[in-house]
C-alpha cells in the first residue's frame, strides 16, 4: 500500500475520538486528515479543544490540526465516528450520502437491515451488507456495544463448535465506557452503579444479529436468549464479564478450552494491521483475567477468558474481559475499516 | 432485663472482632467482659494489641481491657468468635464443651448436623436444633456466609409466596470481607478480583440448609440450584449481587415488590435490639441500590433490593445489597444470640 | 428556647446545601421552613430534585418540601447559603437587605469590610462587625474557605501561646469539595490533580482577617506570610494538610501539644450545640490523623492533629485534618449561626 | 557491543525485581541469566513463583528461568539488587566480594564514603568513587530513594544555574513504593496515609550527598536544609511532589523554565540505551503533571515539572512527578549500570 487513505475523525475530543487519534497516529493503512467536533471546538488547535487523557502523549503534528465542524464535505475518504448518539444517527447519514464510507460506534444504525453490526473475528461476511446500501458511493458500517464485543468474540468459537442455546452474563464496566466528563468521583469512589441506561438491552440483542446468518442480501438473527445486568465499577479500562451458557451439545471442559485457544479467523488470515495474534486468551489461573492486567493483551485487542467451570444451572460459566475502548470501540472499528480495506469492496 | 449478659469475643483485634466490638460497646443486655486473640497480642491492653478501623471511635472501657489467650476459661456465658476457619473449629467446640454458648462466623460447624446456620429473619425455628447438641450446657450457633445473607434474605419472602425454583447470582463483594490486612491495594485499585476462593461454593450450598425444613429434629435441606460467581471490587463495606430468579409459580412484579416490602419476621415481632425495623428496603429507582449510599440502612441489618424486572432466561432480576460485616458477620451473630436470649432456650 | 427559629437552605440541592439539610434536620434551635435551589429544580419536591449524596437518610418531612426559586420573600428568618460564587454575591446581598441573616459558604463577600469572616472558636468577636452592616435588620457572616478552617483552628492555640510568624501548608483535598457532579472519575481514580483554581490565594489571604484584630469597627489583617499548594486527591470528605510553622517565641514540642489539647474556646463555653467538646484533637501514632478515619470527629467538627516534630526549614512540622462540608462549610455555618442565637445580636 | 552483558536480579520477585524483569528483558546490552530470591522461591521456575504485577506480558524465556538462592556464585557479572534493606545490606556486600558489580536500591550502602549514591543526570562524576572501593574487582552502586531522584532531578538544574538555599517538600507517593503486598486496601481506599516509616530522613539528606563535590576521591556534602512531609496516596505508580524553594541568585520565572527546558547531561551525551531524550519536561497547563497521565513519560525515566509561580515564603514553588518504580528505582538502577558500561570503569 503505497499511499494512505485519508480519514477523518467525528467528535475526535471526546473520550472515543481520542482513542481513534491514539490508534491512527501511526497507522499503516491510513493518514488523519481531519478531526471534526462540536461547535464550541471549531476553529481551535485539537491541543487546545482536547482535554487529552490518553497515556501516551499527543503526535505534534495532529496536535495542530484544526478542529473542524461536523459536515460531509471534510477531506478523506473514510470518516471513524465517535459522536455520541443523540446526533450521530443523522450525521452519519449525511455523510454516507456525500460518499463517505463511515464507520460507527454508535447505536443509532446498528439494526439497519442493510447495515452491518461488524466484528471481524465474528462475521466478516457480513460486510457484504452494505452492497444493499444506496448512498451512492458511501456506506456505513457499526461496531456493537462496548459489552457486546467481548462477548460475542468468547461466544463464537462456542458457538461454532457446540451451539448455543441460552447465555447469562454480568457486567462489571469501566468508567470510560461512559465517556468524559462521565461518571463523577462522588458516584463511584467506594461504590458499585448497578445501571447503565439502555445497556443490558443492547446486550441482550446485538449477539443475535452479529451471530445471525447473512443469506439472500439480509441477516437472520440467531434465536439465542440472554439476559444481562450491567454495573458500573471502579476501573478505568477494561469491562469484565461473568457469562453463564447452555450450549446445544455436550462438551467437556477441555474441548470448550480448545475452542477457544484455537480460535483464529479472518482478520487473523488477512493479517490486518490491528488483529491480534491471538484473538482469544485463556488463562488457567483462577484469579485471572483481570482488568488492569490483562486489558491490554494484543494491544487492547485480545479478548482474555479464564475461570472456565461447570454452571449448576446452565452447563458452564467463565469470565471474559475485554478492553472497551479499543477493542470496543475505536480499535474494533479500525478492524473493520481494514477488512473494507483487504477486501476492496469499494474504490479507496 | 436487669443484668447484661457477659461476653467474650475470640478473634477480637480482626475485622469482624472489632465490628463485634463496635457493635457490642453500647448494647442494651450484653455486656463485653472478655476479649481473646492470638498469641502475638495476649497481655496487650486492647487499644495497643488493634489497629482499629471502624469511623467511630473506640470506648475507653474497652480500649484498656487486657487481651487473653482464646481458651475457654473466659470469664463470660456467650461467646463471639470471629476466628478465621483455619482454627475455629477446634477451639470453638473446647468452648462449648466448656459450656459457653458460642456464636460463630466461620464456617466450620456450618454443616454440622446439629448446628443452626441461623438468619433470624428466615430460619429461626432452626435455633431449637441446638437441643440435639451434647456440650453439656454449651452450644454452637453459626451464621452464613457474608454473601449468602444478603441473599437468602431476599430469596426468603419470593420462596414463601411463589416458590424457588433456580437462582442465579453474580456478587461484587467489599475488601472488609477479605479481613486486614487483606486484599492489597496494589491487586484492587483500577481493578476487579473475579475470585474469592471457596467463596462460589458457600453461596451455592447455605441457602440450601438455611431456607430447608426442621422436621424430627433435623433439616431437610431445600431442594434448590443456585449457579454463583463471586467477584471482589473496590468497595470498603457492602456486598452487591445480581440475582435472577426462576418462580414455581407465576407472579406480577407488584406481587413480588410487595412481598418483599411486606416481609416482616420473627426477629421484628420480638422486637430483638438488632432487628432492623424493615428487613428489606426496595429501591423503586434504577440506580439504586449502592454500597456506599444504601450499606448503613437500619444500622447496616436491612437488606436493600432494586431493579425488579424480568430476566429472558428466569422470571425475574433483580439486584441487592448488604452490610458483609454487620448484617452479613457480626451484627448478624448478634442478632442470633438476641434471638437466643429472647426464647429463653438455655439458661443464662 | 421554646420555638425553633425558621430557616431557610439556598442552594438545598447542591453537595453543600444536601449536608445543611442532613445537620439541620434534627436541630434543637433550628427547623428547616424554606428549600430553595435553580429554576431547574423549581416546583419540584425535594427528594425528586435532589440526588441525595449524604449517608444517612432523608427526613420524609423535608423530603416532601417544595422546591422554590432563589428569591427574597422565602418564609424564614436565618438564611444558610450553599450557592457558588458566580450567583452567590447578588442573591445573599439581596437576602440581606430583604431583612434576612444569611449565613455564606461563598467567597463572594468574605472580604467585605463589614462582614465577619468567622470561625467561632478562633474569633467570635468578629461577629460584632455584622452592627457595621447596612441592611436594615438583615445581615451577612461568611465561613472561609474548607481548607482555611483547618488550617486557621490548628494555627489558633499556637498564635495565642507563641505567636505566628511563617506558614507552609499542602493541602491533598478530598472531592466533595468540588461539589457535584464536580471531578470526573476518569480524571482522578489512580490520580492526583495538583491544582485546584483561586484556593491556594484564598488559603494564603483568609487566615490574616480571621486572625485579625477587631479594633473600632474594622478588622485589622494579621501580618502573617502564608505559602500554599493545593492538591485534589481521590478522598470522598476530610481535607489533608501538612503545615510548617515559624513560631515567634521558642516552645518545645511539649507545650505546642499542649496548646493544642488544652485548647477551648467561646462555642465550648457557650456550649452551642453543634460545638465540638474538643476542637482539636491530637494524635499521637505517627500514622494519624487519616480522612476517612477522622473525618468524622466530633461529628465532623474536631479538627484532628497529629505528627508533631521539628521542621528543618521553620520550627515545626504536622499534619492537620478537618471535615470539608461539615467544619468546613455545613457545620461551621451552622456553628456561626447558633454564636449569633446565643449572642442575642439581632431579634429572631 | 557483540555480547550483550550477563546480569542477574536479586529479589527477582519483588515488586522492584518484576520491574528489573521487565525492563532488562529486551535490553540492548543486558541479557538476564540469573534469577535469585528468598528460599521460599528456590529452585520454581520464575513465573511459578512471582504474582506477576507489570502491565506487558512476562516473556517466556524468563519466565521458565529457575529462580536460585541469593547466593554469590550467580552465574552472571553484573547484579541488579531489589531486595529489602533488611536483608540487602550483607547480601550485597557478600555478591561485591565475590567479584559481581551491584547496582543496589537499597538505603543500606548509601552513605558509604566509597559508594556512590548516583544519578547519572545529577553525578555522573561520582561513579569513580568506586576505584576507592576493596572488593577485588567487585564495586557496590547505589541509587537513591524513590522519592529522591526525582527531587534530585528537578533540582540539578536550578543548582547549577542559581544556586539552592533552602527546599521545602511535601510528597504524595504512589503505592508501588511499599512493594507488595504493601499497603492494604482497607488503609487506602478513601483515605490518605500521612507517613511513610524513614522517607522523610532519606529525602532531607540524600540530595545533600548526590549534589555534593567528588574531591580527592571523597564526597563534600552540599550545605542544603530540606524539610519533607511524605504522604501514601491511591495512585498506582508516580510520586508527586510539591516544592518551595529558594535560591541563592535571583531569577525570573523564564529563566528557571528555561533551566529545566535546556537540561541535557552525561546520559543524553553518552546516549545511554535507558536515558530520556528530555531528562525534564516542563508544563505550562496549571493541572499538570499529573501521575496518571505523565508517568511514562520518556517510558517513565523523565522527571516532569510544573506549575512553577512565585512562594510567598521562599523564592519559587512548582510540582514534580516521577515514575518510582522506574526512574525512582530499577530503571535508575539499569541507567547507573549503563553509565558503568560505556565509561569501561570494569572489566566486564
């Protein structure tokens, strides 16, 4: 690939845009050429519009871009958005019908019928949905939830191996899956939230169009029931999972640690820049995977499991972490800006 | 009552020692007369041998007593242990022997045959067990579990009025439930523990004795799966828990509110000093409840219940919490020993 | 006194205005008439405006309250103010002239000639300068600053037996202090912020007034340098400090310990009731004082010392703890009023 | 350099080993061929034996290494020690008799006249000290306290520029320092420590040696009065410090920045593979550094300085922080041993 395509950034000060600016600083494949936020940044440096959190400083040259406002004519081809979704919804739409392709984090289009609801290791075929897209060159493509990543990601080798009948998971979430300024010290200091709006519904059903079949241009979704609490803790990074499945046939603990240790797919086999080597961790030590250890395993991209047992009501239970702000949001949407990419679904 | 009891604690410089003494300090018919603990402190004053870590302030009375070795020639009738498991079973069976009637927190005499695993509010006809027992005059009380309190707790007035059927539950438990010095804070800060060993295995099976039947002077133990996964977080006091329930017979969600805000037991009709005026507080809001604004309610013996909604693979989830080191170790043996008292069943 | 003096809380739903509320609920002088906050809140009852921080529960009688707007015809006669500094200034000097003795946690007028800034055990006498004012039967006293309280009540017993001539104080700052929602958790969990705007210039100025002198109706300003850095660090309440003093006259530790411990002043005599029995306390074990052990100290208005030893630089070194929103806002409010109820210095 | 240098770590498990692991484990000089420990260790492989706390993966090679008794025929020439100064001081001694070159963070040879207490940015010149020493071929390096260095750092510069006269310091220091377990989290969370057993004494002298004058093959201590306060706080890695000082030449606030701004020394010259670009980075935001966002700065070895104003009392205050573990401990030790290597002092 000699030249980089050019990307730019929606809502690049907040807490997901950062992230997109930390990971795309030195990517391979592409080259930021604008960062887009809200009114009240327009004009200014990114240093001086971004309160910038991330542990690892700030690239002077994207420090002196200018912030621009949020409208389609911004120069790149692929747009990484991290606008909240009480206005993404629209403006991603704008921007696929001026030809952008788009990729998104936010819920507002994830169950479009011709959108996919991608996560690359999961189903990579489902990308072809945006043929059925009309935006005249442009196209959007979502990643899920931040909770829904990890967990589809130590569902699917399950899944393909043994069948999924019914899945039960808890959540222990980290604190910028709520964004920045977000939860206040005074809320979680000494303190567990045990509600996160609207979460355990996106929870409960984005597995089973991600884990849907793609025939005929559209998606059958997987009759899978789950149901899901989702709490708020004290972590920075990383959100933690404790899941309960019935699988639809038997199989011994060995095996279900095999599925997972033997877990490579697409992304793996097209080498993309951002696939981890190993897409799943088992750990075998009880008291593993934990957050601020294991969070940044592949570079944020590898999902950690471990604790694997038998269920007394369901047949087995584990506990999964992924990092939330990499793997679950900017890092999983360049994932699937490269696949687009590897693929040449469309001309770049 | 015109004499107060006299009490001894064993394990007194602890975590649940020093809640026993905080707890004990001002109690209107016991009346602390001897503290034991290891070796390492005998002969200290109390104030030199504890590093206290309670927000009120040590009384001067007991600051200045001397400790003693935990052998059972205490001069008391009732004893408190909250001995750690590694050597509370022998020496609380030397102390009953000894004639003391003893009120334990570990779990080695849990399932003895003849030993109540009493929480007042659920099982207090359990206590006439302790009949069987052949100490000569002594006898052994033990309470759960921290976490399986909290638990049966709200399980108990759902089990009166529909029927169990399977339970789920996910705990976030507090450091105090690890004891001092515990867990470090090198292995919690920006981090979750997703186990607690032998912890899983204590809330999947005390409920089952606790919730069971007397009958010819032996439990029955309920017939009842319960899958638990056990997590520590940064939480100082309060165990939080993610329950879902499957009914035997069908309620509406009022039903099941109003037979939790209904519950009243044993404990409220004797009007016991601990018994907290409402066993159980539900919460209509989402968010509530949580450890750090909802641990201390009724002096940290209520049991607080939220989020009541329906689970798509049970009938109903909800999410609960309670004081580990009151309601869930020492204010809970306490309030057996009340209990105890109140029924007149040895002399005192 | 037979009837309760009606008083009014501005500001009711912030983090300061929820612990008026809390320490005035119970109040033997004192009866909550009047609750009033922003436009947004208007209207509304109490408790579906506020979110309640505080530990304990809210009182259903003021939870039912009603909500007004900020405005000078509130049904009371002693108005305590919660309200930041950029509404403060005009709304309590309209209070004032409305006929109204309002008590200001806010900077606003601290500095006003004729306004008392006051620390009842440090210069009650101030209070006099309230017969400067011009407001026709209303009046204004203000509290200082949370981290000058501390400060100036430790300073106090060594300016009186020693005399003051060098400060240095580092304050570590516990979050209440930035009200709600305030710090954002993703700033401080496994942080430290090492500055907080205009408190090290209020830290350095406010203890030369209230260590003034009161002389023909104006203060005269204590010549005392002050150098002051201050730091926020994850503690929920309870500000640190560690203080370097350059005395005037020798002394040897002894009696610097002593001038503390012996230490009493006019809310003692007069024996208010929210008058701590022992304004300072001072510890001994060199790991003390600690926030969340001594926070709470004489219900939150003990200022706790500890640490005393020679500094290399000035004469000594120690550490100083207090209560932000109790002795340092709420309760020293609250103290200031009950001053002026025994005082008899205005009709109520 | 062909071949890389044998070295081995003494406490190789501690918190401080872990670092020395992960920072040598791709070192283009060092290559690790021993692991030593305490007897409870011997003879495990090394990841049997650690809780491996560092945020990268423990490489494999390492981890299958076999962990050997803290004996002196450690087949290696170079030693790393991290043990506690309760065992440090003969150990050590033994290891620099038996021909190995120590590089040592422990306080116990620090005030040897003929160890130099060395940090290359501050006095590079002070290793020769070790042709004083009789260890036939052996040599003993120390690095100074964690809180020291990076003190030490900031000073160098202002030292050189206008002189110190006196420096007043107040520490806030990260839990890492206490090693592990350390600080229990029932001691922390919420809550400030403001006492550290022997830091303050190794803070007020240790500059006094490292900014003295190597003269005829001894150390001329500087004349410089410090006072310290040091505090634990709840922050994971990075010590910040809040410093006064005065200065023996007038200076603007310009000319101290550029001091720190311009400072280059022996390591950035000698292009050490471990030494900083910028051994100090100053900032001109009020809010920084911070020590969650600035501690890897450099990967952790440089020193960051801010908030520089005028002090009421001395001439200037400003705020630092450094990484403790790695500038503050093992990364100045790997440096020291660096700085040995390219002077060719040794044979190695």
């Amino acid at each position: 690939m000699v030249k980089k395509v050019p990307v730019g950034i929606l809502g690049a000060t907040g807490s997901v845009g950062q992230r997109f600016v930390q990971l795309l600083s030195d990517h391979p494949w592409f080259e930021i050429t604008a960062l887009a936020a809200s009114e009240r940044s327009k004009g200014k440096s990114y240093k001086d519009a971004v309160q910038w959190l991330m542990p690892t400083p700030l690239s002077s040259k994207i420090a002196n871009l200018t912030i621009q406002p949020c409208e389609p004519d911004l120069s790149c081809r692929i747009v990484f958005s991290g606008l909240d979704s009480d206005v993404a919804g629209e403006i991603e739409t704008q921007f696929a019908r001026a030809g952008k392709i788009v990729f998104s984090n936010a819920k507002n289009h994830r169950w479009d019928k011709d959108v996919p609801l991608l996560v690359p290791e999961v189903n990579a075929d489902h990308l072809q949905l945006i043929k059925q897209q009309n935006f005249g060159g442009g196209a959007i493509v979502t990643n899920p939830n931040c909770s829904t990543v990890g967990l589809v990601m130590a569902l699917k080798p399950l899944h393909d191996a043994f069948g999924l009948h019914e899945v039960f998971v808890v959540t222990m979430q980290a604190l910028s899956g709520a964004g920045y300024p977000g939860v206040p010290s005074l809320d979680i200091l000494d303190n567990v939230i045990p509600y996160i709006g609207g979460e355990e519904e996106k929870v409960q059903s984005e597995p089973r169009k991600i884990l849907g079949k793609l025939a005929n241009g559209s998606i059958e979704l997987l009759e899978l029931p789950i149901s899901a609490h989702c709490n708020r803790v004290a972590v920075f990074d990383g959100h933690t999972e404790c899941v309960s499945v019935r699988l639809s046939r038997k199989a011994d603990e060995q095996a279900v640690i095999d599925a997972w240790q033997g877990f490579t797919a697409e992304p793996q086999r097209l080498q993309l820049p951002s696939a981890p080597e190993n897409p799943i961790r088992y750990f075998s030590e009880d008291r593993y995977p934990q957050p601020r250890l294991h969070r940044d395993s592949g570079k944020g991209m590898t999902v950690s499991v471990g604790r694997l047992r038998k269920c007394p009501l369901l047949d087995y239970k584990f506990v999964l972490l992924s990092h939330n702000t990499i793997r679950g949001a900017a890092g999983g949407a360049i994932l699937n800006a490269e696949l687009l990419v590897k693929q040449e679904l469309v001309p770049l």
